[in-house]
C-alpha cells in the first residue's frame, strides 16, 4: 500500500467520522475514498465505499463507476454503434476537408491557365 494513500485515506475517514451519516453530499468523501482504495488494489474497501456513496446518492450515470461494484452497474459503456457513428463522422469530416483541399486546387489549376 502505498504511504501516499494510507494519508489520504486516514484523513478521509476522519472526514467521514466527524461528519456523521447524516451529512449533505457525504457520497462525495465515500467515492474518493473508495477511489484511493482501487488505487491501491484494495478492491473489497472500494467496493464497500462505492455501495455506501450509491446508497447516499451517488449518480453513477454522471461519474466514473467501477463495474466491480456493482453487477447491475448503470454505468453507459461505450457501445459498438457508438463507436461506428464517430468513425463515420470522422470518415465524412475527413471528406470534407478532402473536397476543399481539391476545390481550392482545382482553383489554383484553372486560375495558372
């Protein structure tokens, strides 16, 4: 485990314990916790901080969520047509550019004749 960490962590829990249960965006301190926790491989720690960030309020949809956590994890992956529609954007920008770039020479030909 990494000293870094095991500060970070202690100064965390600290920040936990002196807040209580009851505290408004609590989540916070349990996701970064647990954050430090995967850092250092300490998968069963981050897991529990996870669930207990999830259960005070945790938007997995809008934050990095660790699929370990959870196996019904609401978390968007980056799925295939996804993937394949900002090829195609891509492929279609590039195009673009390719259709100017061949105007504007076109131009340059005609113009020099």
């Amino acid at each position: 485990m990494s000293k870094k960490y095991t500060d970070e962590i202690s100064a965390i829990t600290a920040e936990i314990e002196e807040r209580g249960d009851n505290q408004y965006n609590l989540w916070e301190l349990y996701y970064q916790r647990g954050y430090l926790y995967f850092l250092n491989n300490e998968d069963d720690n981050a897991k529990a901080d996870y669930k207990k960030a999830e259960s005070l309020g945790l938007d997995v949809t809008e934050l990095p969520y660790y699929s370990f956590s959870n196996s019904n994890s609401k978390r968007r992956e980056f799925l295939l047509p996804e993937k394949i529609l900002v090829f195609l954007i891509l492929l279609m920008v590039l195009a673009a550019i390719g259709i100017q770039i061949a105007g504007f020479l076109y131009n340059i030909k005609g113009a020099l004749h």
